[in-house]
C-alpha cells in the first residue's frame, strides 16, 4: 500500500461526505415518515443538531471499560467499512483501499461494529439492552443467509470477489447485475431490509418496548458516536449496495440519485408495517428470500 | 540417542516419575512435570532441523519415527499447548487431590500424541494411539462419580474407533504383508476398489471418533465437560487434532489414489458441514460454559474437515490453519473459564456474571478467543474463515458455502452468550469478592491471545510451515504472502491495511472520546440504569441470562428436535434388553456350560469337513 495524496485525500473526505449524507438522509426520513402519517416534521437537519447536541453535552457516568469502547468500536467498523468499499467509479480519491479487501472481508467486517457495540451494551447490565442483542443476534442470522446466497451467486457468475473487479464488469446500464442476476438482487434487497433496521424489522431497538434496547445506557458524546456511526455505516452498506448492483456511480449525482432510490425501500417499507416478533422475522428470511437466494444459485450453475 | 527418541523417553519415564515423586515429595511433582514438557518441546524444536529417525526391529516388524513436515507441525502444536497447559495446571489443580495420578495420565497423553505424529508405520500409531486415548479416559473419570456414565460413553466410542483403525490395519497387513507407512502408499494404488475403500472407510471412522465428528461426536460434550478445564484445553486442542492429522493422511496419502476419492470427498466435506452447523445450533443453548464450548469445539472440527475435504490447496491450507489456531483459541476459551471456574467453584452461566471489572485479564483472553472463533477481523480467525470460503467457492461448492456461512454466523449467538454471561451483566453480590486468577495461569492465556493477534496480521508466519507441510501430503501450491491472501482468482486481502485502518480508526476515536471530558465521568454500578423511572432494589435480580436465545430457539425448533444421542440411547435400551435374553443362554451352572462345550464340540466334528477341509 503506496501512500500519496490522493489517498490522503481519500481517508480525510470520505468519511466527512459519509456523515453528511447519511445525517441528511436520517432527516429526510424523518420528514418522508412524518408526511406519510400526516404531520409537519422536523427540518431536514435535525438529525445534525441532534448530534451537535449530543457531543457538547457533558456525561457524567459511565459503565466501565467495554461500555466506553463499545460506541467506538460501532465507528471504527462503520469507517473501515466505507474505507474498503469503491464509493466513486475509477476514482483514485474514492476506491480509498477497495482494492486490499474483498466481498467476504467486507461481510465479516460489517458485524464487527454490531459485535463491539453488543459488548459495550453487555457490560451496562441494563436487561433491556441483553434482550436487545440477543433480538439482534438472532435476526442477523436470519438476514446474513439469504444475503451471502446473493453474495455467493454474484462471486461464481463473475468469477471474483473484489468489488472493482464487478464494477467493471457494468460498464453499460444494461448490464447492471441487478439486470444480470435479478434473484440475487432480490434475495439481497429483502435481507437489505433486515440490514436497515427499520420496521417490520425493527425488534431490536423496540422503542416502545425495550426502551430502545442496546443503546438505552448511551447518552451524550456516547450517542452522539453511535449517531455518527450509524449515519457513516447506513451511507457505507447503500454504497456497497449501489456497487454490486446498480453498476455504481461515476460521480457524486449519479451516487446521490441511486444510493436514495435504494434507501427509501427500506424506509417506505417501514412506514407501512408494523413490527414482526424475533422469530417471525427470522422466519421470513428464511422463506422468500432464502428461495430467491437458492434459484439465484441455481441459474448460475445451470 | 537423538531427538524423537529423548522426546518419547523424557515423556514416559517423566510421568512414571511424577507417580512416584507425588508421593514421596509432592512439591516437586508439578516441577518436575512443567520441566519435562519444556524439555519435549525443546526437542521438538530440535528435532525439526535434526530430521530424526528411528527404527525399532522387533520379529521383522519395523518400527518407525521419523519427522517430516506434516508431523513437525502437529508435534509444535503439541508441544507448545502441552507446556502451557501444564504451566496453567500448576495453580488450577493445587487444591485437588490424586495429582500424581493426574500429572501421570496428562504426561501419557502428551507422550500418546508425540508418538503418534512421529509414527511412520501403522503399529507403533495403534499402540500410541491406545496410550493415548487411555490416558484420556483416566483423565475424564478424574473428578468424581459423576464421570462414570460419561467416561464409559467416551469408552465405548474410543473403542469403536480403535477397533476400526485395528481392522484396517490387519486389512493392510494382510494384503501388502507390511506395515510401513510408505510401502503402504506406494501399494495402496495396487489394492482393488472395495479394499481401497473399506480401509479408507475405516481409517477415516477410526480417525473421525477423536475429531468428533457427527454422528460420531456425542461422547465429546460430556468428556470435555467433566475432565479438568488444564486438561479439557489440551484436550479439545490437541488431542482431538490427532484425528484431524489421521485424516489428513489418510485422504492425501491413500485415499487420493482410489477411483472414488471425489465420492469420498464430497461425503466427508457434508458430514463436516452438518457437524458445524447442528453443534453450532446446540452449542447456542447450553447454560454452562463448558459445555457451549464443547459444542463450539465440535463445530469447529467440522470446519477443519471441510477444509480437509474439499482438497484444494487454498483449502487444506485453511483446514491446517485452522487447526492450529483452533488449539490457541478453544485453549483460551477452555482456560478462561477454567479461571472463572477457579475463583467462582462453578461454569454455569445462568448464576455467574459481571466478572469483567474482578477478572480483567480472563476478560481479554476470552474477548480475544471469541473474536478469534468468530472469525472477524483483525485476529487470526478471520484469514481462516477467509481462505475456508473462497476455496469453498471457486471449487463451486455453492450450498456447502451457505450452510458454512450460516454455522459461523450463528456461533456469533453463542459466542456473544458465552462473554456476557460470564464477564459482562449484572454485578452480582455474591461475586464480590472474586479475583483475578493466579499469575501463573494468566501468563499461558496472554501468551496465546498475543499469538492470535500476531497470526491475525501476519498469517504468512504459520503459513510457511504449513505449506511445508503441505508440499509433504501432495503437491498443493498457493499463493501467499507474510500478511496478504490471495484466492484462486487473484483477488486479495491484506491484513496489514486492514489492521492499520481499524486499528488508526480505533484509537484516533477511542482517544477522542476518551479525553473529551473524562475527568468529569465517575463509574456507577450496573444497578445504577435506566429502568423507566423506577428504582431496582439491592436484592432486585435484573440479570437477563435464562433462556437468553428463547426467540431464536423457537425459530428453529424443528431442526433441534431429533438427536443423534437420542438415538443412541435408544439403540442402547434395546440392546440391553436382548441382552436379557442371552441371560437364558448363561444359567451360571456348570453343567449347563459343560453341556454347551460338547455341543460345540459336536457341531465342529460334524461339519468338520465344510469348515476345515479335512475329513475325520
């Protein structure tokens, strides 16, 4: 690994426009979700404020040692994660280090902020939060499968595992591997779904329910980090999305445009449903999109 | 005398020495025990640029120890966790009695193993494998009654192993009229189809008793949860390997010779994979920790076997490097909660929690073996899992992948139980007063987290011996360097960017984080949180540990319903009821025996001829 400037400039930028965007996006949800149920909303920048807020704020306590890194282990797979994924086509600021970590490194590095912010949680010994993660855990297992099945129908069809090497091979709209392996894509988009958290797959955080579950003992520069870090990894997982299936995007427009289209499924679908049980969401995972996952399978073998 | 044969010396004359010593000068028993494993792994390190042998005539029976690359690594493993295991035993077993008979059987099993991976020639392997597994099962039945039922289950099960490495040994001897190792491969291709598969069969079940290996697997739960946690770690990390390096011989060096070996190939590479993925599900809903982590054992096992089936070089490469790791981290594991069951007196995670803040040390190295188990990056799980996949893919085993992917993703839920149970959730009352465990079982646990990190960056370092050893079992290449991977379509990993960008991550925000008002934040105890608005009492239990997966557990409640022991069982009743019957047969009076005798004996005069051929 060659350091120069247009990695330098690639480490400092990315994830500031991560953060921006995603924090821009959480607003616009917020404002979609509140004109769906026909209110006014809050400004599309509320998320931003929250999050100034939350950092300028003093914490008082803490729980520990884990409970303290947990938030930092969320961002620093959130980072990682948007470091290895190519967020603008051919660019040489923004491949960043895609070329050093493949599909499979990207599917484990995905959990490791879960994992550590699990950890964290854990060591709060708020039962809400346990009950939280274990939700967690067992839905991550629902959506992981179908999702990898995608995965692993791509990898055979284009013999690689790096993402550049399938960025190339979408050079034309036509040939998009949404277009290509449309099985796949909708084995990925469904467990996308899980991936997001919202609703009807929103158990574990439960508001009503579990009080928010695994963060509800992070208040302060805490949540303001988790925030960030959820805004950063929820940009990250939209542009590896775009990436594998929507050929990705030249420029920033273009990246704007399709990681929104992307976005506003599991958004829409959240608003209109309301919240399925731990083992009813696993269910659901593995029905319709583990089918999908295998004939997506099945046309790439025969 | 050169190295193997001060290795099998200094083992076995040191554990009759340990026997004698416990009673005539207990103190330095344990001494004496620590000083012959460093001594065996000094000359196992000695004996890898020696390139020992040793040959043993015994009435035209050739005995052979020899190293090679592939009994180099296993020996290293060996040697390495035999000297920490011993090291962490000297405070964990201070307390218990019979440690002469425990320091005794712990230094057979270690002397069992050195012999089997430096045999060149199949009887002196039976006669260490035997050693071996008696060791074992002494070491099992050690704590107490209870281990009865449970070390005649291993019992039977090592027995129906060895009965099958027995018959395919006397199938060898009696076809090539030779017990050599070599001469044995280099006839193998002459055997016809059926022999060349029986033997494999057998060998591979024989082997595949020790590895547990499903359904050969459920005399591992108990064994690994009533032996000594010094002893489980060596027990679930070497000594079940001795099956895993039987395997890897028999498939590269025999069976890669027979017409059927891609048959064999894709059963043993199922099996594995229905191994990992049904001992991950059961491992996810045990309540002690020992034996999650015997269930999470045998899952892992599976993994290796894939990896050994599968049979292309990125594979293999990911099954041996897995072994080795699998020894650091389940001996980590093992270890941890050995210390937690050292200072608590039990393993059991519903009534223990919140130990992080009593036992920090213990806290990192099972922090650091979860990881390492899970697979995620930047420790030394990760290149394993990695290589595992991608062999898995381009050798275009699609489902055998997901159901792979699906195993390692769930053993996050058992993995996440196992740590929280035990370090993190409430701090309880009744665990005030516990402390970190002794120095000297701290110090072997840190020595393997530190490892795994290491292997973690730079897996090239256990990569070279590894594709010596490969080299040794077939001619399988692959590409690699000291911290970059490379799959079979070139694409890559590279660990050192991968931990340079976690880790400057990590600590550019940890520190932020931590300096931006520090001082201010003052700890408050787990009963200080948020409980919408009402206010826990002192006695108030707010631990959420009992049936911690139910949601997930009712989601998969079809699959956990049949069990393979069930089965057993069942197989077990009926058989002792048709042993009522033969209770007819032996009347326990004399008469009745004598009259049997003659009656045999008149059976054998009249079909004298049919049986023998000759005419009386």
């Amino acid at each position: 690994m060659e350091i120069n400037w247009s990695t330098i400039l690639g480490i400092i930028f990315t994830p500031i426009i991560a953060f921006i965007v995603g924090v821009t996006y959480g607003g616009l949800t917020r404002v979609i979700t509140a004109r769906v149920q026909n209110r006014y909303g809050p400004p599309i920048f509320q998320n931003l404020l929250d999050i100034i807020k939350l950092y300028s704020k003093e914490s008082n306590i803490n729980h520990g040692v884990m409970q303290h890194l947990g938030p930092v282990f969320a961002i620093t797979a959130s980072v990682t994660t948007l470091f290895f994924v190519p967020v603008i086509k051919d660019s040489t600021v923004f491949t960043n280090f895609s070329f050093h970590g493949d599909l499979i490194f990207l599917l484990y590095i995905m959990v490791f902020g879960s994992l550590g912010m699990a950890l964290g949680a854990g060591q709060t010994g708020n039962p809400n939060s346990a009950i939280g993660v274990s939700r967690g855990l067992s839905q991550l297992v629902g959506y992981e499968v179908p999702f990898v099945m995608a995965l692993v129908a791509i990898m055979i069809q284009f013999q690689t595992t790096n993402l550049n090497d399938l960025l190339a091979v979408q050079d034309h709209f036509t040939k998009w591997i949404i277009f290509q392996s449309p099985f796949a894509f909708l084995a990925a988009i469904l467990a996308f779904l899980g991936m997001m958290g919202y609703a009807p797959f929103d158990v574990v955080i439960a508001p009503a329910e579990i009080a928010s579950g695994p963060p509800s003992e992070f208040g302060g520069k805490y949540l303001g980090l988790m925030l960030t870090s959820r805004s950063i990894f929820t940009f990250a997982k939209l542009v590896l999305f775009t990436d594998i299936f929507l050929g990705g995007a030249s420029d920033f427009i273009t990246l704007l445009i399709k990681t929104f289209i992307l976005y506003m499924i599991p958004v829409l679908t959240g608003i209109v449903f309301p919240r399925y049980r731990t083992e009813q969401s696993i269910r659901f995972f593995w029905s319709w999109p583990l089918f999908f996952g295998i004939i997506a399978i099945l046309v790439v073998v025969f | 005398m050169n190295s193997i044969e001060y290795i099998l010396f200094i083992t076995f004359i040191g554990a009759g020495l340990t026997f004698i010593v416990h009673h005539a000068l207990p103190k330095l028993r344990d001494t004496l025990a620590i000083l012959v494993s460093a001594l065996d792994l000094y000359f196992v390190i000695q004996a890898i640029s020696e390139k020992s042998k040793v040959v043993l005539s015994i009435a035209d029976f050739h005995l052979i120890w020899k190293t090679t690359p592939y009994n180099n690594l296993f020996a290293v493993l060996i040697a390495v966790l035999g000297f920490l295991t011993i090291l962490y035993a000297h405070d964990f077993m201070s307390s218990k009695d019979r440690l002469g008979y425990f320091y005794m059987n712990f230094l057979f099993a270690l002397g069992g193993m050195y012999g089997i991976v430096y045999s060149q020639d199949f009887i002196s392997l039976f006669f260490f494998w035997e050693i071996m597994t008696w060791a074992s099962f002494l070491l099992v039945i050690y704590c107490c009654k209870d281990a009865q039922p449970i070390g005649l289950k291993y019992f039977v099960f090592s027995a129906i192993g060895a009965y099958s490495l027995l018959i395919a040994i006397v199938m060898l001897y009696s076809l090539s009229g030779n017990l050599e190792l070599t001469n044995l491969i280099s006839n193998f291709s002459n055997f016809s189809v059926s022999n060349q598969l029986i033997v494999v069969t057998l060998l591979l079940l024989g082997f595949g008793v020790k590895s547990a290996i499903m359904p050969l697997h459920v005399w591992a739960p108990g064994a690994y949860f009533i032996s000594p946690s010094p002893f489980t770690a060596l027990f679930s990390g070497a000594l079940s390997k001795m099956g895993i390096f039987g395997i890897g011989l028999v498939l590269f060096k025999f069976a890669a010779q027979s017409g059927y070996f891609s048959y064999v190939q894709i059963i043993l590479a199922w099996i594995g994979g229905i191994t990992a993925l049904l001992a991950t599900f059961y491992a996810i809903f045990q309540t002690d920790a020992k034996k999650l982590l015997a269930y999470s054992s045998i899952g892992q096992l599976g993994y290796i076997i894939i990896g050994l089936a599968i049979g292309t070089p990125l594979s293999i490469a990911s099954a041996l490097f897995l072994t080795i790791l699998h020894a650091a981290f389940k001996a980590m594991l093992f270890m941890a909660t050995g210390a937690v069951y050292f200072r608590t007196g039990t393993t059991d995670m519903n009534s223990v929690s919140g130990l992080i803040r009593k036992m920090p040390f213990s806290f990192i190295t099972a922090l650091f073996g979860i990881i390492t188990v899970s697979g995620v990056p930047p420790l030394g799980g990760f290149a394993a899992k990695w290589m595992l996949y991608e062999s898995l893919i381009q050798s275009r085993h699609y489902f055998l992948v997901i159901v792979v992917f699906a195993a390692s993703t769930a053993a996050f839920l058992y993995l996440y139980r196992f740590i929280f149970s035990l370090f993190l959730g409430q701090e309880e009352k009744e665990w005030e007063d516990v402390k970190e465990a002794p120095l000297l079982m701290v110090i072997p646990m840190l020595i393997l987290s530190a490892f795994v990190l290491v292997v973690g960056v730079f897996p090239g370092l256990i990569l070279d011996p590894i594709s010596q050893s490969m080299n040794y079992l077939g001619n399988f290449n692959f590409n690699y360097e000291t911290s970059v991977l490379f799959n079979e379509w070139g694409n890559q990993v590279d660990m050192q960017t991968v931990v340079n960008t976690i880790g400057a991550v990590f600590l550019i925000v940890g520190l932020i984080i931590t300096f931006k008002g520090f001082k201010k934040t003052r700890y408050v105890s787990t009963k200080d949180i948020h409980t919408s608005g009402e206010i826990p009492q002192e006695n108030e239990n707010l631990t959420y540990a009992v049936d911690f997966y139910k949601p997930f557990e009712r989601a998969i409640a079809p699959i956990l319903k049949s069990s393979i022991d069930k089965i057993y069982t069942g197989i077990a009743n009926n058989l002792e009821q048709a042993f009522d019957y033969l209770r007819y047969v032996y009347t326990g009076n004399g008469q009745t025996y004598a009259m049997y005798v003659v009656f045999f004996l008149s059976l054998l005069i009249l079909f004298a001829e049919l049986i023998f051929g000759i005419n009386l």
